[in-house]
C-alpha cells in the first residue's frame, strides 16, 4: 500500500459516518488521483476549471466532481456538462449563470453558498445576512437547474486555534438556523488538513483534505 492509499485509508476509518469526504486534487497528477480511486475514493476537488477538464476527460466516469475555487463567471459553460457540485458560490449573478449552463445540458447542478468567516480581506463569500436575501429571493426560486444544499466556509490562515474553532461555530450556528426554513440545506462544508477533525466536532458534513492525503502541494 503506497502512502496516498495509506493516508486515505487512515482518514476514511477516521471520519463518522454522514461526512463526505473530498480528496482536494488540485495540480495532482493522474497517477496520483488514480491511486486514491483505487483506494475508493469518488469525489475529488479541484479549483481550476481547465486542469479539472482534463481530469475529468481522462479519468472513470462514475467520479464526482467538486469545484473549490473561486469561480468566473464566463468560466462556468467548461465545467457544466460534468461539475457535480459548487462550493464558492457567492453572489446571484453566479448563480443565474449556472442555472444557464446547466440548462444547456439538461442538468441539475448542486451548489453551495460561501459564507465569509474569515477575517482575511482576501476570503471571498456572503454575509449571513447576504445569504438570507439571496435565498428569500424570487429570482434565485425561479432558477430550476441548480441545487443549493447548503453553505461552506473557509477559516482565517492561523495557527491560533481557538480563533478557527470560534469560525467554525459561527457558521455551524448559521447552517442550523437556515435549516429551520430551508430543510434541503442540509451540507455544512468546513474543515481541510490541519483542521478537519475540529470542523467535524462543530457540525461539518463535509471535509475537504488535500496534504493530508497526497502529500504537500506542488506550487510549481
């Protein structure tokens, strides 16, 4: 058993039942991502549309597959024959252009609201409030080829841990409230490597792992 199958298998015996586990794969190669398949793992995140393309084009057909990163607009018509779900969805105009795409396609197309938590200017995302009017609002009901399942947030880079634990609640306490009026909400997605047992302890039911199962990231 090489290291990445050892590493996912370490994970997938770690995680409880009801937590979805992405395999962040971005600037991996097929190899690598072939060998997590053979270990069992079916959903894969990338965060640029070209290189997942070309994942998806090359790779077996039964793989789901996530879109992290920020998305452009006028990148959307790429990855909607095959893009399963959308994590960093934050604003109407995003979302109309989706539900575009994946009507070309004849597709229902699953996203997810981000939620800004962090306090980094860099961090995209809604405010809680923000979300609210986009979810009560007419426009984003009378979209029918898109599924919003619910929200995802990324925590401040930092070591201090109480500061990512306080994120963590904050939108852990959001999702159970949209949920009260929104059942079908139902995906809490926070928690990467470093801190994705802490993001399962607050309520997360979706993690998204990518050293920790194959290795430091190649920037190069």
């Amino acid at each position: 058993m090489n290291d990445i199958k050892r590493n996912l298998h370490h994970i997938q015996t770690t995680i409880p039942e009801g937590v979805t586990l992405v395999a962040v794969s971005k600037t991996k190669p097929i190899a690598d991502l072939m060998d997590a398949y053979e270990a069992g793992q079916r959903i894969f995140g990338e965060n640029k549309i070209q290189e997942m393309s070309e994942k998806w084009d090359t790779m077996p057909k039964d793989i789901s597959w996530h879109m992290i990163g920020h998305v452009q607009t006028n990148k959307v018509k790429y990855m909607a024959p095959f893009v399963d779900l959308i994590h960093a969805v934050d604003s109407y105009k995003l979302l109309k252009e989706i539900d575009k795409q994946a009507k070309k396609h004849t597709r229902t197309i699953n996203c997810l609201l981000q939620i800004k938590i962090a306090e980094e200017e860099s961090k995209f995302g809604l405010t809680e409030q923000d979300a609210l009017t986009l979810l009560n609002s007419e426009e984003v009901k009378n979209l029918t080829n898109i599924h919003i399942q619910g929200v995802m947030g990324m925590a401040t880079f930092t070591n201090d841990q109480q500061q990512i634990q306080n994120e963590f609640h904050k939108i852990a306490a959001f999702s159970e409230k949209l949920k009260l009026k929104y059942p079908q909400l139902t995906t809490l997605s926070i928690g990467m490597s470093g801190d994705y047992k802490m993001a399962i302890e607050c309520g997360s039911t979706m993690i998204r792992v990518g050293s920790a199962i194959f290795g430091a990231r190649n920037y190069g």
